[in-house]
C-alpha cells in the first residue's frame, strides 16, 4: 500500500549543508491550504507558512529550528460556530539519517532523547510535511468559543407541565392502556 501524498510537500536536500546552516521559508498555496484544512478538519486555513534554519549537527544528524505561523479557524465543539486562531508554534527538531549509529534501535532504546527527531533516508527531508504534522499537533483537540455552554439534563428546561418529553409519552401510552 502506497502512502497517500502530502497536501504540503517540500523536499528538501540536507548533503552538503554549509556549516553555518541554512535558511528556509516555506509559504503556502490556497490549494495546500484547502487540502490541509480537510486533513485537520479545519473550517478554513487563511494562512500557513514557516521559517525554519537547518544546521549540522554531530553523527550526520540535522538541527531543525524555526517557527511556524498560521491563521485558522476551527469549530467549536458546543456550538460548531468558528472560531478564529493564529498560532505561532516554536519547532526544534534533530534529523537522524536512517544509517546513523544514532537511528539503530538499540540505541534509541538506551538513551534518553530529551529532543523531538525525525529519521530521514538518502538526506532529504520532507520540511512542508514535518511542518504540517507540527501544525496538527498544535491545535486545539477541543476548540470552544468563549460563552458556549453545554446543555446537560440540568440545564434543560422542563415544561411547564413538569413532565419531560419521555414522560409524556408514557403517561400518554398508559392513559390509552
């Protein structure tokens, strides 16, 4: 089974990065956006970028730090009116090539990573889908507009008869009897 494509895809080299790093920025497409709200289940992606610096690191591995921005709406749980969000969301990864002594099981059972990694093959790195997954595990599982309130038993009201809409109809059933 084929993995499906991603809706934000950039593929980026990572052999022969200069020493000093380098700099990417990453912008969006009204199409990406679109197909990333879907994923997400958003009400609508107006805006997704990222700004990220890939620098070399120890074992062939790659640091990847930058910021990702968007502006988004989502649904609120209680109502399912949308509410408007930008998130700014902070990344810090290291790139492990899947050769590196670093990516052998026994050792990442042994050691306590204390960073978030991802394990590229053949030095390239998917930098547009590395941000989206960050985006996905940035927003709110359960957005709520503020003064939405969720309607329990004890807060329904009752008719002015006192019975409830299941009490009705049994006393109707039993009336009939």
């Amino acid at each position: 089974m084929d993995a499906p494509n991603p809706e934000f895809s950039r593929i980026v080299n990572l052999a022969n990065l200069p020493e000093k790093g380098r700099e990417e920025h990453l912008t969006s497409s009204a199409a990406e956006r679109t197909a990333l709200a879907k994923r997400f289940d958003l009400h609508d992606l107006g805006a997704f970028e990222a700004t990220v610096t890939l620098t070399p690191s120890t074992e062939n591995t790659v640091i990847l730090t930058g910021t990702v921005t968007a502006h988004l709406s989502q649904r609120c749980v209680i109502s399912l009116d949308p509410i408007e969000t930008t998130l700014s969301i902070p990344l810090s990864l290291r790139l492990i090539p899947n050769t590196s002594p670093m990516n052998q099981e026994e050792t990442l059972q042994h050691i306590e990573m204390t960073e978030d990694f991802e394990v590229i093959v053949h030095h390239k790195a998917d930098l547009g889908e590395l941000v989206a997954q960050q985006l996905g595990l940035a927003l709110d599982p359960y957005p709520r507009k503020e003064g939405a309130v969720h309607l329990s038993s004890d807060t329904i009201p009752t008719p002015k008869t006192g019975l409830g809409a299941l009490a009705s109809i049994i006393k109707l059933r039993k009336n009939k009897d």
